[in-house]
C-alpha cells in the first residue's frame, strides 16, 4: 500500500514538473561516481526566428547634370551626398535647364538591426568609345556600418566625383552602379 501511494505520488511530481527527471543508479551504463547516485536531465525547449531578409530599392540615380570640359586643364565635378553639386579644374557646370542630383534609396529590414553597406571605390561612364572615371563614392551614414529606425527602414543618399579630361569627347555618358547592404 505505501509502497502503491510513493508510486503515485512519484508519477504525479514527474508531470506536473517542467523538466522531465530520469532516475539512474550508478554502476554500469550509468554515470561514473562513488556509488549508488540519481541522474537528473533538463531538457529544454530550442526556438529561432527568421526575419525578413534585408532589402534595398533604388528612388532616384546619382545625376552630374550638363558639363563644360575644360580646355586648359582637367576637372572633376562632384556631387556629394546631399546632393550639392561642385567643381573643380577647368570644368564649367551648366545651369540652365540641367539636372544634378545624389542617388538615393531606401533600405527596409528587421527594425533596429545594424546593417552595412558596400559602395564601389570606382567605375567607368560611357558615350561610343569614350569615358569618363567616378570615385570616391560616399553616403550619407558616413560610416560602412548603420542601423535601421524602429519600423526597419533607413534612406541613404550616395554621392560621388566625375573625373572629366581636358576636352572630354560631347555625348551623354551612362554606366551604373552596385550599392550593396547586409545584416551586419
């Protein structure tokens, strides 16, 4: 009878507790030690979560506007990433009926997580056979390295300077660009 109460009492305490216990005595098979022992094991519950993966769309493209090539020296206009447009050597910035701008894109991901981004360090524009070099690219987070607000979006606005040659070749240059952001 005490013997059929401790049996289910025991079968009840194993229920009703969170992790389930195995009783084992030593010797062999079971756990070494100085003699007789219990061995008791948690198991616990494992869990992740995926989050949505992160994203990049493009609004607008990184635009120098109509250039004068300079006839006495190089120059470079540049673009920074408010979209202030400057210029140096012999180039002259047209201002009549001509559109400069920064490129500018939003990202959208898990909210508040870092992520960074990747720019390129340079590439050629573009017009028949000839073209024009664009580096030192920046953003607007200045840092590789940046955080997404609390709704998971951020906006970035990139920047960059147009090496222009002394009497550059007239025609409309184009080329395109890699932006690249990650889950830091």
């Amino acid at each position: 009878m005490l013997k059929n109460i401790i049996y289910i009492i025991f079968t009840l305490l194993i229920w009703l507790c969170p992790a389930i216990i195995y009783a084992q005595p030593n010797g062999p098979g079971g756990p070494p030690g100085n003699g007789p022992g219990i061995q008791t094991v948690a198991v616990p519950y494992v869990t992740a979560k995926i989050v949505q993966p992160i994203q990049i769309n493009r609004l607008s493209d990184l635009e120098f506007g109509d250039i004068a090539a300079g006839t006495s020296s190089n120059g470079t206009v540049i673009i920074d990433p408010n979209g202030n447009r400057t210029s140096t050597g012999g180039v002259v910035l047209m201002t009549v009926t001509t559109n400069y701008n920064a490129a500018s894109f939003t990202v959208n991901g898990y909210p508040n997580a870092a992520f960074s981004i990747v720019l390129p360090s340079s590439i050629d524009i573009y017009s028949n056979s000839y073209s024009m070099l664009i580096n030192n690219f920046t953003s607007n987070i200045g840092a590789t390295v940046s955080v997404l607000n609390a709704l998971g979006q951020a906006n970035i606005n990139v920047g960059a300077t147009l090496n222009v040659d002394i009497n550059q070749s007239p025609g409309l240059y184009s080329g395109s660009f890699d932006v690249t952001v990650a889950y830091y």
